[in-house]
C-alpha cells in the first residue's frame, strides 16, 4: 500500500464520531462572520448596519486575485460591521447578522436530487467556484480558483483529492464521504474539468475501509477518477506528502506548489463545496464540522451554518464538560487553541475538539538529549532541533539557508521529543520571519 | 661552488622582485584610514550595541570623522557613553560637542495582574515573540505587556528587569544607555526612548491600547479609553489623541500636570515627581457636583 516516503509519526487516532452521522444543527440566534477566512487579503464588506440579508446573500467582496467573497449563512438583518475574537486570537474585522427566519436567495437549488450534466465550459466552471467564495476546506483555507488557475509555466496533469483525514479525532471527511459520495465524485469531475486534466485520484486512508469501498464502488462509472487506499501516517493530508504518496513525485523546495509537478490537490470537502456551487448554485456557507473530545458526551458530527458561535455546537454535542481545559479549533496537531466559545465557525473549521487539564497540559521542556527523533519524524527531511536552535539564537540567514520556509507545521517533530522541547513554536518564530524578510528583499527588487 | 652561487642568485632575484611588487602593491592599493577613526573608537565604551545606529562602535567612529569633516557631529550620539564621550571624541576631531538630550526608555503598559485580569493560560514557548504570534496573551489586551521577558534578555546593560508581583519588566533608569536595543525586542512595540527630562521628571500615558474604548475598558483597569479629557485640559496642546489612543509629545510638555489629574482611569503617570502635598484649601463639599453628560467614559458598557 502507498504512503509518502520520509519521516512521519503514528498518534493515536482518536475518532470518536466516526460512526455519528452527520445531523443538521439549528440557526444560530447571532451570526458572526470575519472579514479573512481565507489565505490572501480580507475580503471588504458590502453591507451596513440594518441592511436585510438572505441565506446566500453576498455581504462581502473579495479584496483581490488571492481572496474570495464571504455570503451569509442565515437570513435577517446586519447588526454590526464591528470586530470579533477570531480562531488566530485577535480581534479581525467581521460582520454582525441578527437571524430572522429562514428565508433563502433564489436561484440556490435545495432539493437533493443529484445533478450530473454540466455544459459549462471550464472557464466558467472557475468564475463560478470563485464566485461562490469556495475555499480550501481542509484549513488552510487557499481560494479555490487561484489553485485551479496554475502559474505561466506549469502545467497541471492531474487533481488528487485529499480525503485522507490524517488528523486524529476528525471524521467530517469521513462522513462526508459515506454520505454524499456521488456528489464529491461530481465535485471532482468538475475539478478536472476546470484543471483541464484527464486523471483524477482520491487519496484514502485505510483506516476509513467503509468509505474505500463505498467510492470505488460508485466510482465504477467515472472511468477516470481512481481511489487509492493509503497506509495511515501522519501528516499524509499534507499537499507534498500526498502528492508523494499518491503520484511518486516529489514537489521541490518552496516557492515551488504541487503544481509544479503537475498536480493540483483539493480537500474532499472542497469537491463537495465545488458540486454544490455549480451544480446547485449554492455559495458557500454550511460545512461539516466534528465537535469531540473524550470528555464529551456526545461526539458529533454537524452541517453547520458559517458563523454560528462554536458554544452552540459544543451544547449540542452535550454541553461543555466541567474540567475542559483547552478548546482546540481543528485537530490537535495542527489545530489551534481557541480563546473561548464564542469563536464563529469559518470556512476552514474542520472541528472544535475539547480536551480536559490531563490531556491539554503540556509537559516540562527538558534539555536536548541529540537522539534525533525530530529528524527521523519531519516528513520534510528537515532538522527541527538545529532549526528551533538557531531561531532560538535569531540567527536567520542560517535558519534561511537551513530551508526552514520548507516546513509544513505539522508537529511531528514536537510529537515525537522525548525532551518535550517546544520545537514548532520556535521554528514558527523563524519561518514567519524569515518569510516577512524574504517579502521585504522581493519587494526591494 | 658553482651551485650555490646559482642558488644565492636566483633565490636573491626572487626576493627583489617579490619585494619590488608587494612595494608597488602597499603604494598603489594602500587604504588610507584616517587615523581620527582609531583615536575615536578607542574612547567609545565598545558595547558594540548598536544603539547610535551605526553597526557598532567602529562604524559610529567612522561615521562620527565623516561628520565632522562635512561640518557638524549634530545628530550623532553615543548613547552608552552620553555627553562625556561625546565631548572626548569632539576634542579629538576639533569639533564642538554638540549637546543632545539624554534619553531613558519606557514601559508604557501597566497592566498588572490587579489592573489586568487573567483570561487564559499561555503554555508555549517563554518568548514575547512567539506568544504574540499565537495569540493575544495571557489576557484580553492584544497591545499590552506579554510578561515573557525579551526585552530583559535583550538588555546589555542589565537596566531592565522583570517585577515578579506585577508581571510587568521595570527600567532602571540610572543604568539604562538608551541604547534601543528593548524597543526593538518588544514585538508589540510597548517601550519607547523619550527624553529623559528635567530630574528625570517627565508624564507618561502608560497605556497603548488602541482598540475603541468600550473594548479597552473592559480589558484593564488602566487602559486609555481616548476620552479625550486630557487633550482637553492641556495648556500647551502636548497631547495628541490617535487611533483611540492619548499620546504626550515630551518635548511640548511642560509637567504641569493637569491631564495626570483629568484622566479617569489613571493612565497618565507623572514620573519621579516627589510626593504631592495634600491640598488643605480645597473644601470637598463645595465642589460641584459631577453631572454625567451620558459620556462618562468610564460608565460605557459593552
């Protein structure tokens, strides 16, 4: 069975709603919308205050070529253009909308009826996703169409979708997968249809058996889409460890992308959010987000609306448990600990994960004991001890020299210390430096 | 006999030539350094700080001879040394010393743990530039002090140093070069170098919280909230009010004292002035009664 070739770690995988399907969760009272949910520059507000809005209704423009717009999730009247405490931690710019009813735009086709005829040509199969403000879905949140759009040079052979779900505890994929696998094959014969490629590949892995077997059955009738049953390693969601692992290519050191050796890597849940745009004209703003933890009574898997205060998915899982600790939006690899519950849902919240004072405590860091179990661990063949070091040491033409813009973030190195050093923390610190000083050298040229 | 003569030739033509080219080399390729450039380095304290601004103390030298030989050492100033070492290197270029202000920095947060409650716990790395990359803090001000101590590690001179009970780092104002080397550590831009002012006495708004005020009201007791009432008491327009925050230009300001007075949430501090005399002559009952004019900043609600 294939995997990516170097490093990689084994977490315990932790899905504890994987057998949950995915339930509707009511409107929220007040719904909340920040102005950047996506890579690239925040979008610009198009409404103000007491302007009535529908589901669907576009309440904020994208602010450029890397950007998307934001529409509204619910329907009712804008409170507010105010600031909110997004999932970075700050206070960004968002949108305030009282919910009134549930009244949609036309022209979104609701019923459930699977479309599979598209006359659309390509071109026009890119205006729409970028029209209807899809973004990566997997969290990094990259606007959809700029992927789909490859820089002058490179040219794309393939679209591999990633539905590999590598982070633990997280199964909004995996159900997506059981539940509507003929529109993500859709979604994905548009995806190639706009790429202009002619092969496409859905990367799984194979702790998810049930949603192997259920796609490669339906796929019988896409003869160019093929499912690839993947050995399960963390981080095999990661674009270059899939590319790899899928295609045998290894996409080079930044600024190259996987397009660069031909392939163009989409979430699963950004096939789903395609299909829908251009079949059924509905923009994006529902996705499936997971709400877990071992404390927790009730682990689901919910089809929210964008906007809703995570409180409200958190109750309806059961109620925040009493000896919750950190509340996680994402998984707990990569995720990112939340301020309070009040944080909306974006386009990029996978889950919100709640973990208790034992499992959210992090261990005493003790001195480096040389065993290079990071350097064994880093999928990108990266030394994250010497790495950490030198940020620690600010020495940031070496940390530069040591590739360090290559790193994915992925916390496998800090994973796997026995020293519990803070490891990715420090190698943050450089790579957003040094990347804020490789921007300011481009800009003087 | 007839070898070692060979050899006493050749070897001797060897050593004219080489000496011929390495003088022609010294002559045609020498650098002439002027020699001001030794003299002045030698008088500077060799911190290598780089607070003048200059990449270190050789390169102040260099520059210092420069000015002087376009006219004036105005601007130039060594802030470790002061005006000692800067009256030494213009006796050595036959210069003026020019006289510039001493400067002190300034923590201008004070949000301890009384004045600014805990919200949640930072368990990363302890490095004010990771944690404010992750998030806000260890509280809900995303402008105030981190307490993690970069500017403390940064600090050459051991002028600066963290108070335990306040959470907050403290500068020592006698050992303190104004050398820049914390403002540039802190990545949330709270230390500033101003003038240090008549017996170090100068007034402070210890706060750059830039959010509205009801937002910086409600995350610290001390926050300015850019109610604007300083500006208004000010006789001699020191005080300016941007981007909902107050700010006190040092060089207009004349310590009267006035806006340390008018501020309701005590953020304005007037530095290393002695006691306040209790006034007698002030009878509180004749005051008149504060009406509220439905802005009281302070009441403002969110």
């Amino acid at each position: 069975m294939k995997t990516f070739k170097i490093g990689g770690v084994h977490p315990a995988e932790n899905k504890l709603s994987a057998g949950k399907a995915i339930e509707t969760l009511g409107l929220p009272k007040q719904a909340v919308f920040p102005l950047s949910q996506h890579i690239g520059a925040p979008a610009t507000a198009i409404v103000k205050k007491g302007d009535v809005v529908k589901v669907g209704t576009k309440i904020a423009e994208a602010g450029g070529f890397v950007s998307a717009p934001i529409f509204s999730s619910v329907s009712g009247k804008v409170n507010k253009v105010d600031t909110v405490i997004d999932a970075s931690g700050y206070r960004k710019p968002a949108i305030y909308i009282d919910v009134e009813g549930d009244e949609w735009e036309e022209g979104i086709d609701r019923s459930q009826d699977l479309v599979t005829t598209c006359n659309l040509t390509p071109e026009q199969i890119v205006a729409k996703i970028k029209d209807a403000g899809v973004v990566g879905m997997g969290g990094a949140c990259f606007p959809c169409h700029v992927k789909l759009c490859p820089p002058h040079g490179a040219k794309a052979e393939c679209v591999i979708i990633n539905a590999v779900e590598c982070e633990p505890y997280l199964t909004a994929d995996h159900r997506l997968m059981l539940e509507k696998p003929e529109q993500i094959l859709v979604g994905v014969s548009l995806l190639m249809k706009a790429a202009k490629v002619e092969k496409g590949y859905i990367g799984i892995e194979n702790n998810k058996p049930d949603a192997i077997r259920l796609l490669t059955e339906k796929s019988k009738d896409y003869s160019n889409i093929e499912i690839v049953p993947l050995k399960v390693k963390y981080p095999q969601g990661g674009e270059k460890q899939l590319v790899d692992a899928v295609i045998n290519r290894q996409v080079p050191a930044p600024p190259a992308i996987p397009v660069s050796v031909g392939a163009i890597v989409q979430n699963v849940g950004t096939a789903y959010a395609v299909y829908e745009a251009v079949m059924k004209g509905k923009p994006l703003f529902e996705r499936v987000v997971t709400v877990t933890g071992h404390s927790l009574s009730n682990p689901s898997n919910f089809l929210t609306r964008m906007g809703t205060p995570m409180r409200q998915l958190i109750d309806a899982a059961g109620g925040m448990p009493e000896d919750t600790a950190k509340i996680i939006g994402g998984g707990p690899m990569m995720g990112k600990a939340l301020m309070n519950a009040e944080v909306p849902i974006c386009k990029g919240s996978s889950g919100v994960l709640l973990m208790n004072d034992k499992e959210a405590r992090r261990a005493k860091e003790q001195p480096c004991i040389r065993c290079a179990k990071c350097v064994g661990a880093c999928p990108m063949g990266l030394e994250p001890f010497l790495l950490a070091t030198l940020s620690e040491l600010k020495d940031w033409e070496r940390i530069e020299k040591e590739d360090v813009m290559s790193c994915i973030e992925c916390g496998s190195c800090q994973f796997t210390c026995p020293s519990h050093r803070y490891l990715l923390d420090y190698i943050r610190y450089g790579k957003t430096t040094v990347g804020g000083i490789i921007r300011a050298r481009n800009a003087k040229k | 006999m007839n070898v070692i003569l060979i050899a006493v030739i050749s070897l001797g033509a060897i050593g004219l030539i080489s000496a011929i080219v390495l003088y022609v080399c010294s002559k045609k390729f020498a650098v002439h350094e002027d020699a001001r450039i030794a003299q002045v380095a030698e008088v500077l304290p060799q911190a290598n700080c780089g607070g003048c601004g200059y990449p270190g103390c050789a390169g102040f030298a260099g520059a210092c001879v420069k000015a002087a030989d376009a006219g004036s050492l105005e601007g130039k100033l060594c802030p470790v040394g002061g005006a000692p070492v800067m009256e030494e290197v213009a006796a050595i270029l036959g210069m003026e010393a020019v006289v510039t202000e001493p400067k002190v920095a300034v923590v201008r947060c004070n949000g301890t743990c009384e004045n600014r409650p805990r919200t949640n716990v930072y368990d990363g790395a302890w490095n004010c530039a990771i944690a404010n990359a992750t998030a806000i803090g260890e509280t809900s001000c995303a402008f105030g002090c981190l307490g993690c101590g970069d500017c403390v590690a940064a600090c050459q001179f051991d002028a600066i140093h963290m108070n335990p009970e306040t959470g907050l780092p403290e500068v020592d104002e006698e050992k303190c070069t104004a050398c820049g080397s914390c403002v540039k550590a802190c990545p949330r831009h709270i230390i500033e170098l101003q003038p240090k002012g008549k017996k170090g006495r100068r007034m402070v708004v210890m706060c750059v919280n830039k959010d509205k005020g009801p937002v910086a009201n409600k995350v610290c007791a001390v926050s300015c909230i850019a109610c604007g009432k300083c500006a208004k008491v000010c006789e001699f327009d020191a005080i300016t009010i941007e981007a909902n925050l107050a700010y006190i230009a040092p060089q207009k300001c004349r310590l009267c004292r006035k806006c340390e007075e008018a501020c309701p949430k005590n953020t304005i501090h007037a530095m290393n002035f002695p006691p306040r005399k209790p006034k007698v002559e002030v009878v509180p009952a004749e005051k008149p009664a504060r009406v509220s004019n439905g802005n009281e900043p302070t009441k403002v609600e969110q």
